[in-house]
C-alpha cells in the first residue's frame, strides 16, 4: 500500500560535521559545537512552520563517551547552557521536551535539570526528543529485556517498550556532513523511514535545508514492503 501522506510527522537527525566545520576555519572544535546549538536553536524557532510533530536530535551517543574528557566536558555544558538558556522559549513555544537514551547515567545536575526541563514542558504541542547517551542497540536489549519481563516478545511488544514508544513512527532520517551510516541511531525505528544524506556540515545546516530534506520526502512514494 503506497503511502500519499506527504507530510512527515518524525524527523530525525544526525548532525554530524561540528568538528570539520571548525577544522576548515581553524578554530577550535568546541567552536564548532558551539555553532551546533546555534543550528538546534534555529530550528527549534521554526519548528511550528514544518509542520512536523516531533524533531528528534542524536546530541551525544553512548560510545561519544571515548572522546577527548575535555571534549565531553564541553558537549555536557553546551547542554546545560543551551536548556537553561531555551527553556522559556521552549514554554512559550508549546515545545515539550523528550529525552531518550540512558540519560539517568548523566551527571547529577544535568539529570536535574533535564527532570525540571520535562515537567516545565510537559504541555507542549510539538515535541523535541533529544537523544543523549543513547545507543540504540542498548535500548533495543532494554526493551527487550522489558517485553521479556512480561512474557511475549514480539516486534509490537518491544516497540512498546522502546524510548520512544510514544512518539510517531519515525517517517524520515537526516545525516549531515556526507557521511552514509546510521551509528547507532534509532536502528529500530527507522525500519520503513526515508533516508537522506546531506553534505552540509551541521553547523551550516539551516531551516532551508530542512524544508528541501521534507521536499524530497513528499516526493518519494513509501511502500512499507508492499507495492
Ligand atoms: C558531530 O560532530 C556532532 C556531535 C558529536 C554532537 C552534536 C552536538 C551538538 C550539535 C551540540 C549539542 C546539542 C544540543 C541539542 C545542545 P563531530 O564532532 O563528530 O564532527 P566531525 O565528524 O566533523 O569531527
């Protein structure tokens, strides 16, 4: 059965490309994060005119971990720079906030933060996951894990307990910066998505990008295995 609905209602994005984008510039890879949010920021602002429903963003992934200290240090402050700053525009905004992944594991302020953050957003209308110390093999096992506990593991009784169980089925996936990998990113649910690579560096990538990505998936006829 093709699918006519051209509206994507889950879009999803690996931004990739922060460090190269600052290697070019010779400036230093924190620089290159720091233009990161920039480009979340911007989206976020215009998320109402995409009409899409939930935006869904790997920011930091459980094997990010083997990076430089001094590098993990900044992404984590980025973080708490960008929620703390955000947060009254996410309000205003009607953006809920959703995290997914092993965040609990985060530092305790962070995951303090983060529980304030959810509950100040918990009314909004169009929602922002952002994927943090997430690994999507491990939320697999997790979720299965939890079926298991249950009695039946079948594909509908892991879905359900996946991170993302209550937001709509991821209809396209972004990636930045010319590479064609999925890293570990939402390996599940991108079961029947649309893919799209970009070779727009992340920090470069703006809310015209993300119009043409949302375009082409209009364009693109979705069969679900079937003809
Ligand atoms: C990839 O660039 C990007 C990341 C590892 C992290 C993405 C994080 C941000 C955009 C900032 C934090 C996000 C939020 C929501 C506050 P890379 O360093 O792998 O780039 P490279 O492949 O060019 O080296």
């Amino acid at each position: 059965m093709a699918d006519t609905s051209a509206q994507a209602r889950h879009v999803a994005i690996i931004m990739d490309g922060n460090g190269r984008w600052a290697k070019r510039r010779h400036l230093p890879r924190a620089l290159g994060h720091q233009r990161g949010v920039e480009a979340v920021r911007t989206l976020v602002r215009g998320l109402a005119e995409t009409g899409i429903e939930c935006l869904t963003l790997y920011a930091f992934s459980s094997e990010n971990w083997k990076r430089p200290g001094e590098e993990v240090d900044d992404l984590m402050n980025l973080m708490r720079k960008f929620v703390k700053s955000d947060l009254p525009e996410f309000i205003a905004n009607d953006v809920k906030l959703k995290i997914i992944g092993d965040w609990q594991g985060l530092a305790h302020d962070i995951v303090e933060m983060l529980e304030d953050a959810l509950a100040k957003t918990s009314g909004g209308t169009r929602t922002l996951a952002v994927a943090l110390n997430y690994g999507s093999q491990q939320e697999i096992a997790r979720a299965a894990a939890k079926a298991a506990g249950g009695g039946e593991i079948t594909p509908e009784t892991i879905a359900a307990h996946l991170d993302t169980a209550d937001l709509p089925p991821l209809d396209l996936l972004i990636r930045t910066s010319g590479e064609v990998r999925l890293s570990n990113f939402l390996l599940w649910q991108a079961a029947y998505a649309e893919m799209i690579f970009v070779d727009t560096l992340w920090p470069d990538f703006t809310p015209e990008h993300l119009q043409e990505a949302l375009d082409e998936f209009a364009r693109r006829e979705r069969r679900y295995g079937g003809r």
